[in-house]
C-alpha cells in the first residue's frame, strides 16, 4: 500500500508540474501557428478559389492575441468548427481547459512510468535515479512521437488528413510495435532478441502510414514544417521533463514510505 501511494504522489506532483511547464511552452511555440493555419482555413472555406496570397494577406492582418489553441499541439486531430460544435471562450477559459488537459496528460504518463519505476525498485532493491528516469522518459519520447510521427506527422488545422480510424489504427500498431521493440532490444540483451526487436521497430514504417493521395490545402509548407518541429521539441520537453521529474519524486516518496 505504501508503494501504491508513492506511485500516485508522485504521479499527481510531477504531472502537475510538468502540465503547467508545457502549457507555457505551448503558448510561444505551437500556438501562434496554429492560429496563423487556421486564418488560411477560414479564408479558404469563405473563398474556395482564392489563391493562397489572399489568405497570407489576412494571416498578416489577424489578431493573435484575442485566441488561444494549446489543445491542439501534442499531434495531429481532426478539427471540426461547425456550428453546433462547442468550444470555450477565447482567453482564461481556453487557457485554462488547455492547462487542465495537459496535467490530466501528464499525471497519466507518470502513473506508467511511476508504475514501472515501482517494478524496477522492487526488482533491484535500488531506488530508480533521475538519470534512468530521463532515459525512460526518452524511451517515452521514442514511442509515442518520434516513431508514429516519422508516420503521420502533426497536422496544422486546414490541412486535409486521412480517415481518423486508420490513423488512429496505425498509430497504435506503431506505439505498440516501437515499445516492444525497445524493451527486446533494451531488456533481453542477445542477438536474436535484438534483431527482433529491430524487426518490431520498422515494421510499421515497412508496411506505411494512411495518407491522402492529393493533398490540396492553401496552409504553406513552411509553416507545416515549422509546426512539426514545434511539436517534436515540445513534446521533447514533456518526456524528459516527466522522466526525470517522476523518478525524483516517486524515489523520495518510496524512501520516506
């Protein structure tokens, strides 16, 4: 019972900080494209002519500062904004939804990795440090958004994506596929276990992501690369910071326990 309430201290103390951390960096990275990707797709639904210039002119035009979209930053969703969908209000509220949806994220992950640090304490009778913790949080990092992004990297709103149950199918395989390869390759150490678990590591890229033949949108190229990038280095920041974090606090925790 101790161990269970190390596990869930620790999880809801670093979860929340971690939460609060990235939400800040949310707001200087991601959430300026995304607003600047969404002025193209409200011009291109009010003008589907349009050539992509008349959408750059009121992107140059829009005020930043009045919205606020951090919930879309971890990856590629599907965004609808039709009229009978609800969203809240621009400022506080948005933020505030944003923030809660990051800690709830985080306190999630860090249960897993508490979880695992709990099994791997009780295996060696050695406390988990925060060095092991930020590789674990690496390893966090490889499989839920470096490898499925290689696949299907994150969509800016107004870019056309495949149908959601393959992507989220595929998704999946990739998660699963990328976690049992690692820990072939981190936990059996022998060859056989090893080129298993390099097998397990591309077969999902071997077989392909869901894609859209003709991709037509008139978001530029430049701020999808952009946004890609914001979102690896944010994400990035969430792992290691949530590795590391979680394994100092669940060592204290365990200690004091």
């Amino acid at each position: 019972m101790s161990t269970f309430r190390s596990i869930v201290f620790a999880s809801v103390v670093s979860g929340f900080i971690v939460g609060l951390v990235v939400t800040v960096v949310q707001q200087f990275g991601t959430v300026p494209l995304i607003l600047k990707a969404e002025v193209f797709e409200k011009a291109a639904e009010t003008h589907p002519h349009d050539p992509p210039v008349a959408a750059q002119t009121a992107a140059d035009g829009h005020d930043h500062a009045a919205h606020d979209h951090g919930d879309h930053a971890h990856g590629a969703g599907d965004h609808d904004h039709g009229a009978g969908a609800w969203e809240p209000r621009d400022g506080f509220e948005r933020n505030a939804y944003t923030a809660a949806a990051n800690i709830l994220t985080a306190i999630g992950f860090a249960l897993l990795l508490a979880g695992f640090f709990a099994v791997r304490s009780g295996a060696t009778g050695i406390s988990v440090s925060w060095h092991e913790g930020l590789l674990w949080g690496l390893a966090g990092f490889a499989v839920f958004t470096l490898a499925p992004g290689l696949g299907l990297p994150p969509e800016l709103p107004g870019v056309p994506t495949a149908p959601l149950l393959s992507r989220q199918i595929w998704w999946l395989a990739a998660v699963l596929a990328t976690s049992g390869g690692l820990a072939l390759i981190a936990f059996r150490r022998s060859v056989p276990a090893a080129m298993s678990g390099v097998i397990l590591l591309t077969l999902p890229h071997l077989i392909g992501a869901p894609e859209l033949a003709n991709i037509e949108t008139n978001v530029p190229s430049s701020l999808t690369h952009q946004f890609v990038t914001a979102v690896t280095v944010t994400s990035l920041v969430f792992w290691t910071l949530l590795g590391g974090l979680t394994s100092a606090v669940f060592a204290r925790f365990d200690q004091r326990a």
